[in-house]
C-alpha cells in the first residue's frame, strides 16, 4: 500500500547516540566514548576508563549540596540544573559533547547509583532535545 511504509522521524534521525552508565560499571565495547560528568574525580577510578572528562556538564556544587542534603526535591533541582547548562563554560562542554555524539556513541558517566534522579540522565534528555523528565 502507499504512504503505508513508515519513515523515522527526522529530529530521531539527527538525534546525538547518547547512552547513560554509572562510572562504576564495566566498561563494554559498545560505550563508543565514555564522557565523565562528574565535578571531581570518582574515588577508585582510573584515567583510562574515561576518554573526556567533561566536568562543566556536572551541576555546581551549590545545587548539588542543597538537593543531596534535602533542601530542595527533585523537582525544584531539574530546572535549576538545566538553566546551569546556559553558563559560557558548560555550553562549550555542550558542545563538544554534541560534536562527540554526531561521530559515534557517547556514554554519560556518573556515580550516582540511582539513573532517574542522576543529572547525567537530564543531561542525555537534553542532548537528544527532549523536554526534561
């Protein structure tokens, strides 16, 4: 039949390969290149299990503090996040981490134990152009 055959959407086409894992995962092959998102350096981890290192994409210690410790929910930290994104120095690790995406897979690696209340997950939302979760 015709017009029966399904297409891809297009912005699905164009989307960043953006992948999430905890730092503490196994590396596999088909990570494609793991970009840690993390402020400091995880504890246990070596430079080689990580190709770039791209620490402006972390939320600022401030938000991260007052989320971890309770004062502010999830809800209140998603846009804070997000709007920290908008600094000069974290649009610059966007972009970089969008030009990684248009030539091969790119895992977002983090610590946090938990991928629905993890940055690194709003992180790929946004690199994909999702509206946040």
């Amino acid at each position: 039949m015709p017009g029966s055959r399904r297409r891809p959407r297009a912005d699905a086409a164009r989307a960043p390969r953006v992948t999430t894992k905890r730092i503490y995962e196994p590396a596999a092959a088909g990570d494609g290149t793991r970009v840690l998102v993390m402020r400091y350096w995880p504890r246990g981890i070596r430079k080689d299990r990580v190709d770039v290192w791209l620490r402006e994409l972390a939320p600022e210690i401030p938000l991260l503090r007052a989320y971890l410790d309770g004062n502010i929910t999830w809800a209140q930290y998603v846009p804070r996040y997000l709007a920290g994104l908008e600094r000069p120095a974290a649009r610059a690790a966007l972009a970089e981490a969008r030009k990684l995406a248009s030539t091969g897979r790119v895992t977002l690696l983090c610590g946090c134990a938990d991928p629905r209340r993890c940055h690194r997950t709003l992180l790929q939302e946004h690199l994909r152009g999702a509206p946040p979760a």
